[in-house]
C-alpha cells in the first residue's frame, strides 16, 4: 500500500500527460505531491522527509517549468533528484556511524559493516547513472518517449537493481548471518 501512495503523483503525472500535455501534467504532479504531504500529516501526524524532498524539488523544477512554459525543468527533476540521493548516500560514509542503506534495513537483517558500504556505494553509483540516463534521455527523444522512461524506465531500472542487490545480499547472509554484526 505504501509503494502506491508514494507513486500516487507519478500516477497522476503520467494519465495527466496521456490525457492533455506536459503542463497540465506538471500542474496535476505539483498538486499531488501537495496532496500527498497532506494525507501523509494527517495520518501519521509527521512528514515523511521523502516526500518532503520530492515536493521541495517537483515545486521548483515543475514551478520552472510552468512559469517559464519549457519543458525542460521538469525533465531535469528525476535527475537532480537521483543525484541529491547520491550525494546523501555518499554523505552518509562520513556523517554518522553507519551508511544510510544500513540505518534503513539494520532492523531487517544483518550484515558485516563491509557490505553495507558495498551496497550503499552500489547505490551512489546506482543514482548517479539513472540522473544520466535521464538526461540522455530527455535530450534525445521526445517528451513522449522521455515520460514512459520516467515511469516505466526508471521503476524498472530500480527494481532491476534491487534484486540484483537482493542477490549480493543472499551471497553474504549464508556466510555471515552467524557471524552477527561486526
């Protein structure tokens, strides 16, 4: 259920684009993250910092967009998003004890601190290749072509890299389950 809230504006962003053009798309995208906030509030009396941060920079790129009518801004917004999570994954080898993936699964299972860098590494590199991606593809193909690769091209590509990561995980919880944290 969490997984359909958190990709409600994209949702909306891609039937918006289906329906009419980039800008109403933009528009519907802007309020939905708007609304999403909201709703998250509402139910949990706190902010997500996720969505906090999609909202902060969809309201600048797509406001971009909208103000100045091109299309270009908010063709940026997956990009610059994927490389502020780049850039808080790298942060996170030096602020902190543990890097951010491990404060994320730690609860869930447990692997030696190596590969918790490893895999918070993979996830750098991960975010700062999807930001090229898109930007490749968003300047040589059409906004058509540009949107499907932001809903369907960037999702796939992330599940393809969670269960590759799933894998190199499996590899390491047989040999160091055991073995407990370290």
């Amino acid at each position: 259920m969490k997984f359909l809230f958190d990709f409600f504006p994209i949702f909306l962003f891609f039937v918006a684009f289906k329906l009419y053009d980039i800008f109403v798309a933009t528009a519907v995208a802007i309020a939905a993250s708007f609304v999403q906030v909201a709703i998250y509030w509402f139910r949990h009396h706190r902010f997500e910092t996720m969505h906090l941060i999609t909202l902060g920079i969809i309201v600048i790129f797509g406001g971009a967009t909208l103000i100045l009518k091109d299309e270009l801004f908010i063709k940026w917004k997956p990009t610059v998003l994927n490389w502020l999570f780049a850039l808080v994954f790298l942060g996170s080898h030096f602020i902190g004890e543990k890097p951010i993936v491990q404060r994320m699964m730690a609860n869930a299972i447990v692997l030696p601190a190596s590969i918790w860098h490893r895999l918070n590494i993979g996830w750098i590199i991960f975010f700062i290749i999807t930001g090229f991606i898109n930007i490749y593809v968003a300047y040589n193909f059409d906004t058509a072509i540009w949107v499907n690769f932001k809903v369907f091209g960037i999702l796939g590509l992330t599940l393809t890299f969670v269960v590759l990561q799933s894998f190199f995980i499996a590899r390491h919880l047989k040999h160091d389950q055991d073995a407990g944290k370290d």
